[in-house]
C-alpha cells in the first residue's frame, strides 16, 4: 500500500499511465525479439511477415523509386528470400528483391503500421494518432493482404484472417 503524504497528492492526482504507449513499446519490443531470433536463426517453419510501414517517416530508408512508387506506406514480405537482416534498437535494415533487383531498406519501428504472420495467425496494428477513437478498444480481423510482394513468388499457402490488436484508443 502506498500512502501520500500531505504535500505529495497535488501532482499525483493530475498525472496518468498512459497504457497505449506503454502497449505500444511493448509491442514494438515484440517484434524486435522476433526480428532477432530470424537473424540468428532465419525464418522457422512456415513463418513469413507481412511488415506495412510509413515510406514518408523521416527515418525510413528505402529507394526514391520505392518512395515514389508507394508514397504514403508499403508492405513488403518477409519470406524466401531476404539478406542482410540487421536489427537495432531502433529499427532494422534488410536488402528484399524487388523483381529482380535487391534493394536495401531500413525500417524504424514506429514507421511500422501493421506486423503480420499469417502462418500463425498473428498480427498487430499500430493506429495513427489522427485515426483514433478514445472510447472504445479496437480489434478486429484483417486478412494480410500485401499491397506489393517483394519476395520471391510466394507458395500456396492456406491461412485464416490473422487477428489485429490495435491499442491506439487507449492514447491521449
């Protein structure tokens, strides 16, 4: 049990958790660890991503072709063939064929939108600030659709709509 003493509850009133980045970090921290258990070991089993992310965030890396091609976001897929897979704190940088040219990226985590592994049925959603609706929770069933495939052609797969968990409402 905590008590306040007199003098110390005028602030603490006023301040709040603010769960939606918190849940935010955490997940972002999620797919960091996913990201670098495939650099160390590759992609197990059936598992490949579909990433979405922000091509207009300041720190994103990717080809002007690429940014003038898809201006606003792209989602590009994660599963035959990737190289140079280099995960940081803050992002990570990953060369993907785009027909047959290979083209470095770099990907920050909050220029991610949408983390997809169909093959398991997960996935995440981050929503835009401007998007949101502060009173009610959001989760909802997306199937991954990718906007480009940038691998090699993707083998016929059966997969369910991956489930979304987007905790933006929770935000102030």
């Amino acid at each position: 049990m905590v008590r306040a003493t007199k003098g110390r509850t005028e602030g603490l009133m006023s301040r709040e958790i603010d769960y939606g980045n918190l849940m935010h970090d955490a997940m972002r921290g999620l797919i960091r660890k996913v990201l670098l258990d495939v650099a160390d070991r590759g992609l197990p089993g059936d598992h490949h991503f579909f990433i979405t992310f922000d091509t207009s965030h300041p720190d994103a890396e990717l080809a002007d072709w690429l940014s003038d091609r898809y201006p606003g976001e792209m989602t590009v897929v994660m599963q035959h063939w990737y190289d140079g897979l280099d995960v940081t704190e803050d992002g990570f940088s990953i060369t993907l064929n785009f027909g047959d040219a290979p083209e470095p990226l770099y990907i920050p985590y909050d220029a991610i939108r949408t983390f997809v592994d169909p093959s398991v049925e997960f996935g995440l959603r981050f929503e835009q600030q401007e998007n949101e609706d502060a009173d009610s929770p959001e989760t909802q069933d997306v199937a991954p659709e990718p906007k480009a495939d940038l691998s090699a052609p993707p083998k016929e797969t059966k997969s369910k709509d991956a489930e979304i968990v987007s905790l933006d409402s929770f935000r102030k």
